[in-house]
C-alpha cells in the first residue's frame, strides 16, 4: 500500500476556489451576532473571559473537546466497517477531522473532506454522506438520553428542560430509524447498534457534557453539575447550528436565552459560558489542525489525493460526472 503525505495546497485552492466568498459571509455574521450579544451582555463578559485563572480551563476544555473528536471519529470508523467505500484507518479519518476543523474557522468544508476522503463515485458520495448524518443522529440521540435521565434523577419539571431533552433524542432516533431503511439502495447499510459503536457514542457523549462542565467551572458559575447534563441537549443546539464558524455568536444568544428563561446565572455569565466554549473550541481546531494540515508525516492509503477529491473541480465526482471504477479492479482491501 503506498504511503503518503498531506498537503495543504488541495484544501487552500478549494478555499481561493470555491468556498472562501461564503466562508467570510459567515465569519461576518458571526462578528455581527457576537457584537449584539455582547452589546446585551455588557463589558463584564470580557471580564469574566478574559481573566488568568480561566486560561488553564480553557486549555483543558480544548483538549477535552479533541478527545471527543477523536472518539466521534473512532466512532464512525466502526459505522464505515461494512460500508463499500474506499477504507481508511483511525489515523486518517482523525487526521482528516483535524483539517476540516481548521478549515471551517474559514470556510464549511469539513462534511466535504470526509466525503472525498471515501467516496470513489457518486453512489458512494451519498453512502458516505448518509453515515455522516446517521453520526450526528447517533450523538444528537445520546445527548438527549443523557438530558432525560438528568432531567428525572434531579426531579427537574421544567417543561423546556425534559421537553428539550425528548425532543432531541426522539427526532434523532426518527433519523436513524429512516437512514436504517434508506441506504439499502446505495449499496451499504449503516449498522450502528454494535456494542463498540455505542461505547464510542457514550464516550463522545461524556466528553461533550465535561467540556461544558469544564466551561461552567472556569468561570465559577454555581450551576450544579448535575443540572449541566439535565440542560446538556439545549446546550448541544448551539454546537449543532454552524451558521456561523464553530456557531460562534449564536451559541452565546442561545446560552442567554437558555438561562434567562430557566435563571440559575445572569445574561453576562450565560453568554460568558458560550464565549468560553467558543474559545475552547477555536483552540483546539487551530492545536490540532495546524499540526495535521502541515506536519509532515506519512498517513495509510493517498492522503493528498483523498483531499483532492473534493478541491480539484475536474476531479468531483460527487458534483459532477461520476468517476466509476473499472470492473477489473480489484476491491480496496482494509488496511
């Protein structure tokens, strides 16, 4: 099996290309959300975030949030085992996860990366894009879990607290009930009820709900960390929605809006709490993107190539013409 190496010229044409005009609407819009959100919250916010012994926490919860990335990406490398695809080790996909992070402080090409990344032709583009959705389905559906069972050991009644809770972990479970049914006629049905798919579940799940444990200790909030995890699927919308870069700005509106309605902490120290969260996670895509996108270091199969097969507008095949393989060739085997 040939050995190569990244190369961050694909990912940046694609930047120039096709995706950086879209890229900066999108940072621009974060830039206008945050400034009203901070204009509500008042100067104490920067205070709050601002202050020495929060850095230690945000480095922390920056290297939490890479560990349930690399748990997220173990993950779908199990959901992918009976998927025809093109096969990549943990390595790879990880790899490939740390780059679209970095890439979507600028410009929304993760989910793309990781398609190219497998995808030989069109019918395989959407096999691939079906486990992605069913990945995010699948952890939408723990956290909501996670938020019920909170919810009723704390005997939290509030209605938008358990509503919130269920109503993730239903329209999650609805989702991965369609797409078990659905990729049968893409070739490929994702199997995601095996016990090592829903161990990394459980551990994606933990490491989402101790960042924001992490977030509401360094700013010292009193908010008991079993009331965190009851509220944790309402916080997980404001990771969910990427409008803007890494939902900067709308998870602080969101945060907000969350606590004025459910008190426990003012408007300033809410949005504070998503700003940290914000920052942690801007920390971490540039700690761990920076390294994979330029050093230099082999990776298993044709890294640069799996890149490419979404930057190189000639090469698309997921947009364009399908690139079939030839019936002679031999299947991929795993590595």
């Amino acid at each position: 099996m040939a050995v190569s190496r990244f190369s961050p010229r694909p990912l940046l044409r694609r930047l120039r290309a096709r995706r950086l005009g879209s890229g900066l609407v999108r940072l621009g819009l974060a830039v206008v959300v945050l400034a009203v959100v901070l204009r509500f919250g008042g100067s104490e916010v920067w205070t709050k975030v601002a202050h020495p012994e929060v850095v230690p926490w945000l480095l922390l919860g920056a290297g939490v949030h890479l560990g349930q990335r690399a748990a997220r990406m173990a993950k779908w490398s199990d959901m992918l085992r009976d998927i025809p695809v093109r096969r990549r080790d943990f390595q790879f996909l990880f790899r490939t996860q740390l780059v679209g992070m970095l890439a979507n402080l600028v410009a929304p090409v993760s989910e793309a990366l990781k398609i190219g990344a497998l995808a030989r032709d069109r019918s395989e583009a959407v096999v691939v894009s079906t486990t992605i959705v069913a990945d995010v389905a699948l952890h939408a559906a723990g956290m909501g879990v996670v938020g019920v069972l909170g919810a009723l050991v704390l005997g939290i009644r509030h209605p938008l607290v358990g509503g919130g809770a269920l109503a993730v972990s239903a329209l999650a479970t609805l989702i991965l009930l369609g797409l078990q049914r659905w990729p049968r006629r893409a070739r490929g049905r994702i199997r995601y009820a095996r016990g090592r798919t829903l161990a990394w579940t459980t551990a994606e799940v933990a490491l989402q709900v101790a960042v924001y444990l992490i977030a509401f200790r360094a700013l010292r909030v009193d908010v008991g960390p079993g009331r965190v995890v009851a509220i944790a699927p309402l916080l997980f919308l404001g990771d969910a929605i990427t409008v803007t870069p890494s939902g900067l700005g709308l998870r602080e509106g969101l945060f907000a809006a969350i606590f004025e309605v459910l008190g426990g902490a003012p408007a300033d120290t809410a949005i504070a709490v998503g700003l940290t969260i914000s920052a942690m996670m801007f920390a971490a895509a540039l700690a761990g993107g920076v390294p994979a996108l330029l050093l230099r270091g082999p990776a298993r199969d044709d890294a640069a190539a799996a890149v490419a097969a979404v930057e190189d507008p000639a090469a698309d095949g997921l947009t364009r013409t399908a690139r079939r393989r030839p019936e002679t060739e031999a299947p991929t085997e795993p590595p």
